[in-house]
C-alpha cells in the first residue's frame, strides 16, 4: 500500500486588498519528504494526525510526503502559489504511481486570483491523476467551503468538530482512518453532502455552547448510536465573495440511504438554529469605560473580531488603539498591529528610544492610522510557541517585533501576526495580559479556549475591518442574495450529493 499525504492550506478573504503572495505564503514555510516528518510528526495539527495513524496501521503502508504549504490567512492568493504547489505535487504524484491513497490537508475557504474554488479544482486534478481506484481524503476547517467540485472528486471530507478549534490533529487521524477504511474495508464507506443556503459571523457560535454545540451534540450522539461512521458541520467562512456559497454537512455512513436521511437532518437543525448566530457588538468607548472602572473585573478582553488576521483581515487597523488614546489611558492597556516598517524602524532606534511612529494602514489603506511619540520598550525576533490549547507547542514567525509604549498602552508591532488567539502573542513578547486593565484581542472566537481562563470579561466590540460580524454591510459585488441572512425562508427539500464511489 502507498499513500501520498500533502497540505495546502490558507483561509482567503475577499475583502482583504493585499493579495497573499509567493513570498508571503514563504513566511510560515514549505516542506516537502522527510522535512514533512521532521516537522509534523506529533505535532498538534491535520498533517500530525495522517502521519500518525499511517504509522501505527496494521497495513504498514509507504507513506511519500508531498509538500506541504500553509500560510497565515490574508488576502486573495495569487494564482502563481497554487501554480507552484500543482508544479510540485503533480510531480511527485506522477512518480508515485500507482497510489492506493491521496489525503490532503486542506483549510477549505481558498481563494485564488483565478479560481473560486483551487480546492476543488485542485482535487479535480488529483483525480485526473490517480484514476478513480485510488482513495482522495480530505481535511478541511469546519470554515470550508464545500463545492460540488470537491464532492464529485474527493471519497472523504471530514472537519473540525470544534470551535474554538482545538482538533487539528483529531481531524487528520479521523480521516486517515476513513480514508484507510475506504481502502481495505469489506464495506465501504460513503458519504453525503447536503449545502445550506446561509452564512452566518464566526464571532456568533462556538461549540462549547449554544445552537451550534446542540447540531454538533446531535452528530456526535448519531456517532455513539453508531447510525453514522462520522460527520461534519460547515459553517462557511463568510468573508468569501463567490458566486455560489453555503455552508453545509456531510456524514459518512455505510449505505446511501442512511448516510443522506442523516446528512438532512443534520443541516436541517442546523438551518432552524440561524437565528441564534447572532453576535452584539459593543461600542468601543463602552468597553473602555468598563476598563476605566475600578469595580470591573480585569482584564477588560476587547474583541476586536473585524481586523481579525484568523480571518484575513489586514490585522493593521488602529481604530481602537485610536480611542484608548483619546481617552486619556489611566488604565493599563495592550494592542498588537501589523506595520512591518515601524518595527523595523523601533530596531534601528533601539531599545530605550523615543521618537515618532506612524502606526497603521500598512497593508490595508482603508484602516485608520496613529501618529505618537512612542517609547521602544523591547525587540523581538518575533518567533514563539503557542500555549494553547489549540496547537499547543506550534512554532509561530510573526518577523520583525517590537513593543512600543505610548503613555498607558502598550502595542506590539510586528510584520504579521499569527496565533492571535493565544496569549502568547503578548507574553512571548514580555506582556502578561491578567497585569493589564484591557487587552484588545484581534480573533473572532478561537481565543476563547485561553482567554476566558484569564478574563474578567470578554466584550465584543463593534470596530471597522474586512472581516466584520455585520456581514450585510460588507460590499460584496458576487454573493447572490437568495441566502440567509438576506433571505430568511424555511427550506422545504433538501438537496443530497454523494462523493465518488470506490471502484
């Protein structure tokens, strides 16, 4: 047996204006062979888990690493990375012949310059490849985008069962064992795809609590009934401005029959909860005011989910670092922006300078800009680890760091950020945020597993950004508006596709 394993994975939004480039993607790093064990093999993350469960399957199967390319989210990608990654795997694909086994580790909300959907068109290809006996199982972000493309190509398609996400790993090993199922089982494995007509803000469902966590409690009691092999729930990143979205659900099953009757009623409870997914955005200035109180619970956790990097957004908007100034900053207060030239500048002065910094607006000119007079408190390579629990003990690049204070703030500057939901984004960089009044967190939800152990509150707050919860004021110019939320219909029949047959 011969399985090829590779990753290809970024979250794209449409409303970034700095497309992701060949160099950007360069950042995080590239790998391919045994560069691919020496950095995945344990490691909290989807490549971890093929790795994993390959190597303590009875069927002993040659594993050949592809490479592996992951980037930080961003802007659009410019058609010259997927060029590059098809260049490679196509290669190793061709000398490899025949496979039993593709997995693929994929984010699944990917968009290129050229294509709405690589991820699709990149398995299409596979296929192409390796003809219609070899098994192509897929790992996605419970964020993917689902296509038809993807469906009609791939034998597995599985996702996280979590957000917060923290079953990176869990997810490669569950669809490793599909996938091998898929390829020695007596029964074989088939799964159904039902899209949902509607988007809905990250910032509004978790599954630790809420509508979302009872669809995700339903599957997983479906799972313990053993009515279905396993399943995923799509919430479709909702920054994408593609001409045919949904969210979705898939659920793998032994026959067609039970793995459609579930699949529907899956997406059918998941579609009655939309009204649920919905998020209350705070006034700025209210937050602060909280912060300012004395009697308030510290620290004060600013969400500040719109300039989200976790999302695509340019993550160099200093609207909020704006007002915590104007307010005057009695307080102890952090913040952390993207501006890759004042960093650079803050290691030129060195530590214990002051001098003006304009802050902000690097990447994004849309984003509101600062001018002060900063002190250069510390300088950083800018690589950490991550505390977690999500991808604990993942190395993260965030370049050229520094920490630079004006009066009460402190402000990480760095050439972009990454691991924005982790605390170690501040302490890495001498920062404890329980020492500090407010904290301004730029995620959607994914820093809830870490921060609400150390909040005093958690307020989310209504900032400016291309990654914005209030998803109506977005320009889109491709979305159709026949989905919720611009349509708000019950669905009376609920369509069923099937992904490839085994041969």
């Amino acid at each position: 047996m011969k399985i090829l394993i590779t990753e290809f994975r970024q979250e794209s939004n449409s409303f970034n204006p700095t497309n992701s480039t060949l160099a950007f993607w360069r950042q995080t790093g590239e790998y391919e062979g045994d560069e691919v064990r020496q950095q995945f093999a344990g490691q909290p993350c989807a490549v971890g888990g093929f790795l994993q469960v390959l190597a303590e399957s009875e069927h002993q199967p040659e594993v050949v690493c592809g490479t592996v390319m992951a980037c930080q989210s961003g802007g659009i990608a410019e058609q010259s990375v997927m060029d590059h990654y098809m260049s490679k795997l196509i290669a190793q694909i061709k000398d490899n012949l025949p496979l039993d086994g593709v997995f693929i580790s994929y984010h699944g909300a990917l968009v290129t310059t050229e294509y709405d959907d690589p991820e699709g068109e990149i398995t299409r290809r596979v296929r192409e490849l390796v003809g219609d006996s070899t098994v192509i199982a897929v790992s996605t972000d419970l964020h993917a985008y689902i296509s038809a493309t993807l469906v009609d190509n791939a034998n597995v398609v599985l996702a996280y069962l979590t957000y917060p996400h923290v079953d990176y790993f869990e997810t490669g090993a569950r669809v490793a064992r599909l996938g091998l199922e898929c390829i020695t089982g007596k029964r074989k494995p088939v799964t159904a795809w039902v899209p949902v007509p509607m988007i809905v803000p990250a910032a509004s469902y978790s599954t630790l609590k809420g509508g979302f966590k009872a669809v995700i409690d339903f599957g997983n009691s479906l799972k313990l009934q053993h009515k279905i092999i396993d399943f995923s729930v799509y919430q479709m990143q909702p920054w994408l401005d593609i001409p045919d979205p949904n969210s979705s659900v898939v659920v793998a099953a032994y026959c067609q029959e039970d793995a459609a009757k579930y699949a529907q009623q899956l997406a059918e409870l998941l579609y009655a909860k939309r009204h649920e997914f919905s998020v209350q955005l705070m006034p700025v200035a209210e937050v602060i005011n909280r912060a300012s109180d004395p009697d308030e619970r510290k620290p004060v956790i600013l969400v500040d989910s719109a300039d989200s990097c976790n999302a695509g957004a340019a993550g160099d908007n200093m609207a909020v670092a704006a007002q915590i100034l104007a307010s005057g900053c009695t307080f102890r207060a952090a913040a952390v922006v993207n501006d890759e030239k004042a960093a650079q500048k803050a290691h030129r002065l060195g530590v214990g300078a002051t001098a003006e910094f304009t802050l902000g607006a690097s990447r994004d000119k849309r984003s509101q800009a600062v001018t002060v007079q900063a002190y250069v408190k510390s300088l950083h390579d800018g690589v950490f680890r991550q505390e977690g629990p999500a991808g604990r003990g993942m190395t993260q690049r965030i370049g050229t760091t520094a920490v630079l204070r004006v009066g009460n703030l402190d402000i990480v500057v760095c050439e972009w950020m990454a691991g924005n939901g982790d605390p170690q984004l501040y302490r890495a960089h001498g920062i404890e945020p329980t020492l500090y009044d407010l904290v301004v967190v730029k995620a959607s939800t994914s820093f809830r597993v870490a921060y609400e152990k150390l909040a005093g509150v958690i307020c989310e707050a209504n900032t400016p950004g291309s990654a914005s919860s209030d998803l109506k004021s977005l320009p889109f110019e491709r979305l159709p508006r026949n989905i919720y939320p611009w349509v708000d219909e019950d669905v009376l029949d609920w369509s069923v596709r099937f992904t490839r047959e085994m041969k």
